[in-house]
C-alpha cells in the first residue's frame, strides 16, 4: 500500500478548519442579530443553517479519514455548499461596503479554502490511493456498511 497523499491530509485538515469556521461564523450571526435588534428568530435559523454546513464539513473529515474505505465525496459535497454559502455572505458583505470590511475577508479567506479543498479532492493521486485502500480493505475482508 502506497503512503497516504499530503493532499488527502492536508483536505482532512482543512474541512476541519471550515467545520470550526463555520460554527464560529453561526455564533458570529447571532451575536449580530443581537446587537443590531434584529429579529431574533430570523438569526437563529440563519445560525442553524450555517451550523449545518460546518457539521457537514466535518462529516466531510471524518469520512476522509476512514480507516477502512475513505472517501472524499462528503468533502466534496459539504465544499460545493460552504462555497456557495460564503459566496453569498461575501456579496452581501461587500454590498454594504466598508463597514463590512472584516465579514468580507473573512468570507473570502474561507471561500478560498473551499476552492483549494475541492482542488484537492480531485486530485489524481488522491483518487488512485483511495481506490488501491479500498481494494486492500476488501482483500483484508471488510464489507462497506451499505453493501452488508
């Protein structure tokens, strides 16, 4: 069996880095629904919302990590709906200028980090290790959960 591929860590690392950022960014909307005397109810659905695709992100990881049969399909999945997440709080951002200066970068930073992690996951070398750890936990007599 070949050695795990840096780009599959470094892919583990960073949907663990948007499960946390995103959980932050959740209590981030709370906190100013808060403080600008918005309705309440509406910012903690938004929160729960946001809260959903980091706890996505980190289910993303978790299968990435498999000891078994790893998979990069949940990261891909939770990347492509963080991306559009942070996308539309990066335009609402710089919609309202400069005082919304640091959501904005924040926005950006992560929606970069959703770009790379999607860039990663398609990687050659990430594919074929996936595939030759599958194919050594079958010979090894491991049954994915959904064929059982």
């Amino acid at each position: 069996m070949p050695p795990k591929p840096s780009q599959l860590t470094l892919l583990a690392v960073l949907n663990w880095i948007l499960a946390v950022a995103m959980l932050a960014f959740a209590a981030f909307v709370i906190v100013s629904f808060l403080v600008s005397g918005g309705t309440l109810f509406v910012g903690i659905l938004l929160a729960l919302v946001v809260a959903g695709f980091g706890v996505l992100n980190a289910l993303g990881a978790m299968s990435i990590n498999h000891p078994h049969f790893p998979n990069t399909t949940a990261s891909q999945m939770a990347g492509v709906f963080t991306g559009l997440v942070l996308l539309v709080a990066l335009i609402r951002s710089a919609r309202r200028g400069v005082a919304e200066l640091l959501p904005s970068l924040g926005s950006a930073a992560l929606l970069a980090v959703c770009v790379l992690s999607l860039v990663l996951a398609t990687r050659p070398a990430v594919k074929q290790w996936i595939v030759a750890k599958h194919q050594q936990s079958l010979s090894h007599g491991h049954v994915p959960r959904n064929r059982r």
